[in-house]
C-alpha cells in the first residue's frame, strides 16, 4: 500500500528541539512526512505563500508572545493551510487564544508518537479544507447576494438587522454596515411599522407573506417598496428570525397613481362635455331670442345696449362651453388669426364688472401688434384667469395693466 506524502513546516527556535520533534513524530501509518525547519515564518516565506506546505507546525513557547505572533503571520501567509500550535506544557489561556485565532489544534510537543500525531495532522487538514469550502461557498453566497438588484436583509427575532446588502443601503441612503444593528422600523413610516408588526407574529410561526411599505430614506424622502418576508429557523426548528426581499417600486407606484389620475380626469372631462352640451343648448336659446328682441327694439336705446351686453356675455359662455367641449374631446379646437387688442377691448366691459371698484384697469395695447393665431374662447379664458388672479393679490387700491407687444 502506498504511502501519502505530507508536506511539514516547522517553525521552532530551537533547532535540537526541532529534532526531538521530528524524532517523536516518527512515519506515522500510511504518511510519509517531509519535513522543513525554520526558526522564523518569514525564514521560508516564499513556500510559505505559495502553498507548498499540507500542514505548519508553530512553536507558541516562544518569549515576549512571539510564538503567537508567528502563529498568526502564518496564518495570514498561507490562509488555506492549516496551522498547529506546539506547546512544551499545557496553558489553558494560551490554547484558548491559539484555537480562537484559527489554530486547528494544540498538540503537546511530549505527547507527539507516530500515529496518534498522523491522525492529528490528517483531521486538521479535512477541518481546514470543510472550512475552506464553507467559506467559499459563503463568499459565493455573498457575491449572489451583493449583485441582485432587489434589497437583502436579515433580522433576529427582535427585528434588528444582522445584515444588510449594498443594494438596500443604496435604497435607503446608508451605507449597509449603517444598518447593522438597527432595528427595521427605524427605516418605517408609522403605517408600515403598524404593518409589519401585526405579521411579525406569523412570520415567526412560518408565514411568507408579500406587502407594499413605505420605507424612510435617509434624506426624509419615502419610497414605495414591495417587502416579501420569509421566517428563518435552526436545525432544531426553532425561529432565529427572517430573510427580507425589499424592490423598490416606486415608479410602479407614480405611474399607477397618473393612470388613476388620468382616468378621473377622463371621468371629469365625460361629465363636462355633458354639461357644456346642455348649457350650449340654453344658450342657443338665449341667443335666438336676444337677436329677435334686439330687432324690437329702437337703435340707440338703452334697452339696446343692454340687450347687446347680454349677446356677448352670452357668446362668451358659448365659447367656454367650446372649451369644455374641447377638454372632453368632444370638440376640437378651432385656431386662427386673432388681433387681441380688438378682443381686448371687446372684453373691456366685462373685465370692468369681475373687479372691484377701488382697481384701476389700465390698458396699454400696442398699435402696431401683429396677429397671434390660436383658439378665442382658450384666450379669452386666459385673460379672465389673468385678471381674476390679480384681483385676489390685491388688498385694495390698486392698479392691473393689460399690456400687449411685439416680440
């Protein structure tokens, strides 16, 4: 049967001590041990880093903690080879830290036979190597986790974060070791913490559940964002806490909120073209029996002019109901050349009775204006918008000027 070969470094000060180990160790069953001395890590560093040794022996009874500081240079040299410390006696302390500071074993240096020490040396290594791939599937894990673009977290069972992936620390403006340690609702608005604490309860019992929350962002700002939380739990079936997905949906949110909008304003603008098709009725008929009074009535009388008040007041009306119309898409509109100062002047009398009397309405009309094409009734719309606007800005005694000019 052949024998495997295992590669030994020695890191000892003593080189006769070195010996007695070697000695000692003896060609364990089924080993074949090569074997290299150095009384410092750094004497074979190149080796060392290049991962030519299976296994590497560190002499921990060195003076002033230099054996525990060679333990862990090694370490960090050759972090996938695993490491045994070496003690003349036994010191509880100090095989303590040595087996916290990721020393596989302590051995002895008296107690070190054939193949007692073989079977040591071989369990380091499968311990070193299962713990080399836990921490490579851990990483991979990891690199899965950072690189999705949903938020991760996970919380224990008091709801703190235990961590928190780049993608959520982005969502909510922290960097994700900020979160480490916070409790979820400090990231929660009061009708989100309300929320997730009436299913915290059943996600400990093992509820999956999906909700829409709205979380804090560290600028004050809300996000919407979809939460699916999924309980965790040991071997033992015991709760440990939950795995939370967070997406944020916040343009899903927005463009919802716009098609509600727009389909309330839909609704509205069905309603007005309604309204302004029966009023337009009204005022078809209140125009036709203006026109058939005015033609009773004597030219130049007062009568009259109050009855041609009526006319353009009433066209006016016509015309809005023309925007409605248009505004319900059941009219389009109708541009073309218009010389504003001329409807200015028209709507003179009328802007005068919209304001109050301790409001001057000064008119300041270029002569030379040039046409502007677009919809009367939409303009004259503006203008009363314009003067009824500048009318509530003004407490009393005061001035508006409607003013036109060339570009």
């Amino acid at each position: 049967m052949s024998s495997r070969t295992l590669r030994i470094l020695l890191i000892e000060e003593d080189p006769l001590e070195a010996c007695r180990i070697r000695e000692s160790a003896g060609e364990p069953d089924g080993l074949r041990l090569e074997w290299t001395h150095a009384t410092e890590w750094s004497e074979d560093r190149a080796r060392l880093e290049g991962g030519d040794f299976d296994a590497i022996l560190v002499d921990l009874d060195a003076p002033d903690a230099k054996g525990m500081n060679a333990l862990l240079a090694t370490m960090l040299a050759a972090p996938f080879v695993p490491v045994l410390a070496l003690a003349r006696a036994w010191n509880g302390i100090a095989a303590v830290e040595a087996i916290q500071a990721g020393a596989q074993d302590v051995l002895l240096k008296g107690e070190i036979r054939g193949d007692s020490f073989g079977r040591a040396l071989l369990a380091a290594i499968e311990r070193r190597k299962a713990e080399h791939a836990h921490e490579s599937n851990e990483k991979l894990y990891r690199r899965i986790v950072e690189s999705t673009d949903q938020g991760v977290c996970l919380a224990d069972t008091d709801g703190r974060i235990v961590f928190a992936n780049r993608k959520l620390g982005e969502m909510l403006g922290h960097a994700a070791t900020e979160m480490t340690g916070k409790s979820l609702f400090d990231f929660m608005d009061e009708d989100a913490r309300a929320g997730v604490k009436q299913n915290l309860e059943p996600h400990r019992r093992g509820f999956r559940g999906n909700r829409d929350f709205q979380l804090l962002h560290k600028n004050g700002t809300r996000i919407w964002t979809s939460i699916t939380m999924a309980p965790l739990f040991d071997s033992e079936g015991q709760n440990t806490g939950l795995l939370a997905t967070v997406t944020d949906i916040t343009d899903r949110r927005t463009l919802e909120m716009h098609l509600q909008q727009s389909q309330q304003i839909e609704s509205i603008g069905r309603l007005a073209g309604t309204i302004a098709h029966d009023f337009n009725n009204l005022l078809t008929v209140i125009l036709g029996n203006t026109d058939l009074l005015a033609t009773l009535l004597p030219a130049g009388s007062e009568e009259l002019e109050c009855l041609e008040s009526t006319r353009k007041a009433s066209e006016q009306a016509t015309r809005l109901t023309q925007q409605l119309l248009a505004f319900s898409r059941r009219q389009l509109l109708q541009p073309k050349m218009l010389n504003l100062n001329a409807i200015l002047l028209g709507m003179k009398e009328m802007l005068r009775r919209m304001v109050r009397e301790d409001i001057e309405l000064d008119y300041r009309l270029s002569p030379d204006l040039g046409g502007v094409k677009a919809d009367l009734g939409q303009f004259e719309q503006v203008v009363v918008n314009l003067v009824l606007n500048a009318r509530d800005a003004i407490p009393k005694n005061g001035r508006i000027t409607l003013a036109t000019s060339n570009a």
